[in-house]
C-alpha cells in the first residue's frame, strides 16, 4: 500500500519554515510600508526554502499519480470476489442436485443422502465465509491502496496551493479513474454480498429439509 511517505513531512516542514521566515520578514525585518516582495531579506530567505518545498511537492503529485494509476488497475482487475460468488453458486447447485436425488431415493439410502447433503451445506457455509473474507481484504487491500492515494494527492496539491505553486502535471483525470474504481469495488461487494447471503441462506434451507425428510423417510 502507498503511504503518506515522508516526503510530505518534507513538504510540510519546509513549507513551515518558509512561512516562518515570511512572519519575521514581515515583522522586524524592514520598514513597516515595505512590501514582503520588496524586502531584500524576505527575497533572500524565503526564495530557497519555497522553491525547494514546491520541488519536493511536484515530485510527490507525480510520484502518487503514477502510483493511483497502478492501484486502480489493480483494482479494476480484481476478480477475486466475483469469483467466490461462482464457486459458492457451483457449491449450492450441487446441494440442490443431491437434495433433489435424495427426495427419489429409496429409504434405505436415506441416511447416506442426509449425510451428502449435509457435507454440501458445510461446502457452502465454508465458501460463504471465504467470500466474506476476501470482501475484507479487498476493503483493507486494494480499496484502501486507492483511497489512500487519493488522499496523498489533495495533499499534494493542498501543499501546491500553499507554496503559490500550479501543479506541473494533470490530475483530474486520473482522480477521476481512482475515484470511479473505488466506486465501482463498492458497488460490486455490495451486490455480491447480497447476493452471497441469499445462496448462503438457501444452503441452509436444503440443510434442513433434507433432514426432515430422512426423518420422515427412513425404514
């Protein structure tokens, strides 16, 4: 994951002394109708540590864009997820068919079927929860990556904006593609785990049917 690197700590600290300096210029360092630009010792100490504060600040936007630019796609090709809806779905299915055989059977085969079925709904009950776990990763993971990268970059411009310095590079753009990748994963955890619920919920029902029809169909 990206983090706030040290480097705006960098951004921060000299941003403050630069500031700093223009407080003292301003209040005992000329006359009082001097201007904080036409003061020569304003110029010459305030010009250095702005200058590298606003370098330090460009090359973070550039460094974090690049960074939103690969967590994103990272993002956008997380298929994780959707994945464990497939194979929870293939796992009901095959719950389904055992309960659907076990109901044609004879009663001999009773308890052998109620055991199938029960040995399908501990499947699905298993990748119920896998999902759900990787629902968490993906919120820590890759969703948490982006979101932090776009964090770093308002800070970045914030510092910019700061300094009196314009942005060397372009963001909207890509902010734009972060933000809707971050959108777009919550959308699909949210269908999916709805989704994931429902199957889970009817693993459960044939859990329970299954079992009251050996009981009721046992020689």
């Amino acid at each position: 994951m990206h983090q706030f690197t040290r480097s705006r700590l960098v951004v921060g600290a000299v941003a403050l002394s630069a500031l700093t300096v223009l407080a003292a210029a301003g209040c005992g360092g000329g006359s009082a109708g001097t201007p904080f630009n036409g003061n020569p010792t304003f110029q010459q100490q305030m010009q250095p540590n702005s200058t590298a504060a606003a370098q330090v600040a460009q090359q973070n936007l550039v460094s974090d864009l690049a960074q939103l630019k690969k967590d994103a796609k990272t993002l956008t090709k997380d298929t994780t997820v959707p994945g464990d809806l497939t194979t929870l779905s293939a796992a009901l299915t095959i719950e389904d068919q055992d309960w659907q055989q076990m109901r044609h059977d004879s009663c001999s085969s009773m308890a052998s079927d109620a055991q199938l079925v029960v040995f399908d709904a501990q499947t699905v009950s298993r990748d119920a929860t896998s999902l759900q776990g990787d629902v968490g990763g993906m919120h820590t993971g890759d969703i948490a990556a982006v979101s932090n990268d776009l964090a770093n970059i308002q800070n970045d411009l914030s510092a910019l904006k700061t300094l009196g310095t314009t942005p060397q590079v372009t963001t909207a753009t890509q902010v734009t593609t972060g933000t809707k990748a971050t959108q777009g994963a919550n959308h699909m955890i949210s269908s999916v785990s709805k989704s994931a619920n429902a199957l889970s919920a009817k693993g459960t029902q044939y859990l329970t049917s299954a079992q009251q029809w050996a009981k009721q169909h046992t020689c």
